[in-house]
C-alpha cells in the first residue's frame, strides 16, 4: 500500500513538474512575442491612460532609475516622456519603453478624393534594352529603379532631356550621377549607335498623376496627408523622388469595381486650379500644404493613438461619387506587429460600399478611419485575392510625418 501511494505521488510529481515546465515555456513565448510585437516608444495623452489592445494582461510600471523629461512639441503643445517597463500579468517582465504623453492632437479630418500631380526629382530608370547586342546603360552598372540626377554636369528633369543629351554626345563617354538606395553613385555610359541615332538603352519616367483621398489636415498650419503610402513607379514598384507636385480637385467620372484578382478604381478628371503643393512623398504617405481657400476637410476630430487601436467595429469616409465623403462601415481585423510593413487588417462590412465597388479600389488609399470616435487610421491597400479586405496605416504615424513638415517649414523661415 505504502509503495503504491510513493508511485502515486512520484507520478503526481512528474506531472506537476511537466505542467510547471509547459506553463513557463508558454509565458516566454508570450514573452518574446509580445517583446517583438510591441512597439518601443509608445504615445499617450494628457486625457488618457497608457492602455494595451492584447490578449493577454500588460501593464506599465516607471522605471525608478529613469528621468522624467519635459519638451515642445513641433505642434507647440507640452511633451512629458519617461521610461516605463511592461509586464506581463502585472510581474513578468516584457521591456522597457519610452512613453511620450502630449496633448492630444485635433485634426481636420478629410475623405475627399483628389488629385495628385507629381514631378520626379532627376529622372528614374525604368527598363532596360539591348541594342546591337549589348546594353550601355546596364554595362555602366546602372540598375532598373536607379535615380540618374546629372549627366556632364547637367541636371536632369526630363525623360526628352535624357534623350536630347545621348543623342547628342556623338557617342562619347557621357559621365553619369544617380541615386540608389538613397546613396549618391557616379558611373560613366557609352552611348551607341542603334538606328541612326545614339542610345543608352534605357527608358526613364519623370513624372506621375493619379487619385487618392485626403485623410485630414491641420486647420492651423495647412499641412495635409494623403494616401497612407507612397506614390511607387507602376514598372520598378520604388517610391518616386519628389521634385515638386501639386494637388487639384477632381471630378469623379465613375467606378470600375474590384473583383477577386482584379482591383478595382475610382476614375476622374482634374479640374480647376492647384489647390495645394506636395512636399513629401513617403512610406507613410504624401504630405504637403493647401492652399488658403482649398476645401479638402470635413469635421474636426481627435487623433486616436496607436496603442488605443483595437479589433472590433469601425468605419471609414470615403467620397466614391461627386457629392460628399460617404460613412462606411468596416471592421478592424487585425492589429500587426511593430516590425510589420503594415499596422492594420480591415474588412469592408458594409453593404453598399460592396455593392458599388466591391470592396476596396484603387483610388481609396487614405480614406480615414473612425474608431470610438477618434480618427485611429487610413485605408492604404486591397487584397488581389478579396477586395473587401486590405491594409492600413495607424493615424499617429501619419500625423508624425506631418508634424515633420511643420518642423521642416519652420527651420527653413529661420534659414531665409
């Protein structure tokens, strides 16, 4: 009986220890999940308190070997940041983060669709071709997607100014300054004789147009964002350096709606002036100033953060016709990691929308999104595969960027 309940107790034993082992296992994964998926500087208002949309319980402790700092913000407002430590449940340490606390940003919020007008800065390649067997451009070791800046000294703004200059050269060295991956490079290029005529073979494009929606503005500065990402080359898939641009009213001829492998778009005309001037074109978006009198802005709302984003109901404004930005309801799928090119999964819900366009078309990119009363987001693409569903990109990153321009601006009146 006696060896009986030791067997018992030893298997009992073993069993507790395998549970014990398991659970500590599961809390380091959750650990190092968490410590990958959060972000390292989050985001509070005066208003608020620091909250985490997760799963599982998080919660921020101060540090008491950190400072608490006091600064302005681009936007003039006070910026109290500290160093906190997150932890699981209260007691398993995650990592430690900065938190920046500021007064909570008021935006004019936009879903009005307009046009973009966008000169490239120096001329990007964008195919290549053999002539007479070889290809002079791609033996100088120039790539599809480099930026050419200058040739023989000369800026270059035009694909006809990159032609007149080749032909020209009587097929001497012609000496090359272009951009990769942000990093300045020379190269010398040897035209050839192809048809009469001497060629580099290559093609390059020097400017861009299409249509997006207005996210919001800054009824103070001017300053608006657009798009939620970047206007990208359609040949080369690489965001296209900003030269000067400009933004316009557009009329809104009609819809050709998305189907499962086929995005669709919103189709329009420009009309009427300029209304504003690009500045940035970016990961985040396109960013610039309106004009005085420019009607891009609806309603004022709250700037939601990102860590105050959460899985559930939402909506966005979009105008998909020429009378004002309509509601429409979508649902907030997925809240992505910190290291993700994206930080939003949405699906469209709404039954209108669906029926109109199929879910989500090209042209819709920056159409805002409403959560909880708060602007939290921006539509930025669709799913090929299901157009009711598609990315986005969290408000607070875009109002960043734009607080970026204000700063810049600023600096730059100091400068002059």
């Amino acid at each position: 009986m006696q060896m009986k309940r030791k067997v018992v107790l030893c298997r009992l034993s073993k069993s507790f220890a395998a549970i014990t082992a398991a659970a500590c296992t599961a809390i380091m994964s959750c650990v190092g999940y968490y410590g990958q998926a959060l972000p390292d500087r989050v985001t509070t208002a005066y208003d608020s308190k620091l909250t985490f949309n997760t799963l599982l319980q998080i919660t921020a402790d101060e540090l008491s070997t950190g400072k608490t700092a006091y600064s302005a913000s681009s936007s003039g407002g006070m910026v109290t940041t500290r160093d906190i430590s997150l932890k699981l449940f209260g007691s398993v340490p995650i990592k430690d983060v900065k938190e920046e606390t500021v007064d909570r940003p008021v935006v004019a919020v936009g879903g009005y669709a307009f046009g973009i007008k966008l000169v490239t800065d120096g001329v990007m390649i964008i195919d290549m071709k053999n002539l007479s067997g070889c290809c002079p451009a791609k033996d100088a070791g120039l790539k599809i997607g480099d930026v050419i800046e200058e040739i023989n000294g000369e800026q270059v703004t035009s694909n006809s100014q990159v032609s007149e200059i080749i032909k020209n050269s009587g097929g001497e060295e012609c000496s090359i300054i272009y951009r990769r991956d942000g990093v300045e490079r020379e190269c010398t290029l040897t035209p050839i004789l192809s048809q009469g005529s001497y060629c580099a073979g290559m093609w390059v494009r020097d400017s861009s147009a299409g249509i997006g929606i207005v996210t919001f503005s800054d009824p103070q500065t001017g300053v608006f964002a657009g798009l939620g990402h970047a206007i990208c080359d359609v040949d080369t898939g690489e965001a296209l350096p900003l030269s000067n641009g400009s933004v316009s009213e557009v009329r809104i001829n009609g819809i050709a709606k998305s189907e499962k492998g086929q995005p669709g778009q919103i189709m329009g005309e420009f009309v009427g002036s300029n209304e504003g001037e690009l500045v940035t074109n970016c990961d985040g978006g396109v960013y610039g100033i309106l004009d005085e009198y420019a009607d891009f802005s609806g309603e004022l709302y709250t700037l939601g953060f990102a860590s105050e984003v959460h899985e559930g109901d939402a909506y966005i404004l979009a105008q998909i016709d020429n009378g004002e930005p309509q509601r429409f309801d979508i649902s907030i799928e997925s809240i992505l990691s910190s290291d993700s090119e994206h930080d939003l999964i949405i699906k469209v819900t709404d039954e209108e929308l669906i029926e109109k366009t199929g879910g989500i078309v090209q042209g819709m990119s920056g159409s805002p999104i409403i959560q909880d009363g708060r602007l939290v987001g921006a539509v930025t693409h669709v799913f090929v595969d299901d157009p009711t569903g598609g990315y986005g990109i969290f408000a607070e990153s875009m109002y960043e960027y734009s607080t970026d321009i204000i700063s810049v601006s600023r600096e730059e009146k100091i400068a002059g």
